[in-house]
C-alpha cells in the first residue's frame, strides 16, 4: 500500500474510533463535554476523509492502469464514509437518549454496552491491519465482526419478543433498535475495510 495513504487512512481511523469511544461515553455518563469533543473529532473526520479522496485521487497516474490503481484506494475510502456515517447514526441516537430523558431496562442496557465494548474493539484493530497486512489479524476481525452481527441480531429478536410480553416501554424501543442497528452497521463496515486491506495487500 502506498505509504502515504495509509498514513491518511490510519489518520481517519484513529479519529472514528475515538468519536465511537465518545459515544460509547455518551450513553454510559452523558455530559456537555464528550459531546462537544465528539462534534470536534466529528469535524476533522470530514476533514481527513475529503484530504485522503483528493490525495488520491491526485496520486493517480494517467491512462487505464491508473484507474485500475485508484479503485481500491477509492473503495477502502468510500468504506470509511460508511462507517463514519454509522458512528454519526450511533452518536445522533446516544444523543437523543439523553436529551429525551429515555432509560433503557438494565437488559438493554448490558446488550448496548456490550456491542459498544466489541464494536471498539474491532475499530480498534484497523490501523494496526493497515501498518501490518497481517492476514491472521484480519481473520480475527471477521470472526469476531461476525458474532458481534449475530450477536445484534439475537437481541433485535429478544427486544421484539420483550415488546409482546410488556416488559418493553414501546416509546423508548425505538432509540434502542436504532442505536443496535448502528453498531452492527459500525461493524459490517469494519468488516468491509478489514477485506478490502487483505484484498489490495494480495495484489502484487
């Protein structure tokens, strides 16, 4: 990979796992403060995500082999919008939680905290994966990204079944659904990256 963007990519990376650590802040101890840094890291994510585009973009040589040079490095990009979009979703939710004074059963509670714990931490592994392109390293993202899916889509069945027996308050469960379904979109897209790094580091 060339150097340079991984150097950019690594850079966009550390910041969404640390605007996911503050939403996982968020939903754990609200405050003014992580939101206010969130919005800042959010910031700059933008930030470095539009300098890697351009970066490559004006990296590409010319005729039909730059192209073919520029797709990956574009896909791995277009991956972290995804993931960025994702952890906004996460963080818009956390969010409205808070400020709608919405509280979630201790079983809810204990299901996001424990997406939230797993999501991290296979963020987490990525800028590694990207200075290594060690293969070992990105099968234990898939298989732990994997569980973490059907792990999230084990509790969106339980929830459903909490609902019928009452035990649920319908007008909350909706903040709840949403912010599970963000975190396994944070880990589909991990995943995607995860692949798309083993895939560009197989070519010769």
């Amino acid at each position: 990979m060339d150097k340079k963007i991984r150097e950019k990519v690594i850079r966009v990376c550390q910041h969404l796992m640390r605007m996911l650590e503050l939403a996982f802040e968020e939903f754990r101890n609200p405050s003014e403060e992580s939101l206010k840094e969130a919005e800042e890291v959010e910031d700059k994510i933008h930030q470095y995500s539009s300098e890697l585009t351009s970066f490559i973009i004006s990296k590409n040589p010319s005729g039909e082999n730059g192209k073919e040079w520029m797709k990956p490095y574009l896909s791995i990009a277009s991956s972290l919008g995804l993931l960025t979009y994702n952890i906004e979703s996460t963080l818009d939710r956390v969010r409205g939680k808070s400020e709608n004074h919405i509280f979630f059963s201790d079983q809810a509670v204990k299901e996001v905290n424990g997406l939230f714990e797993q999501a991290v931490g296979l963020l987490g592994n990525l800028p590694n994966l990207f200075t290594t392109e060690d293969k070992s390293l990105a099968q234990g993202i898939g298989e732990g990204g994997r569980s973490v899916i059907k792990m999230a889509d084990r509790y969106l069945e339980e929830h459903e079944e909490r609902l019928i027996d009452g035990i649920c308050v319908p007008e909350h469960s909706p903040i709840y659904l949403s912010i599970i379904e963000s975190l396994k979109g944070v880990t589909v897209h991990t995943l995607a990256v995860s692949g798309k790094i083993v895939a560009l580091s197989s070519k010769p």
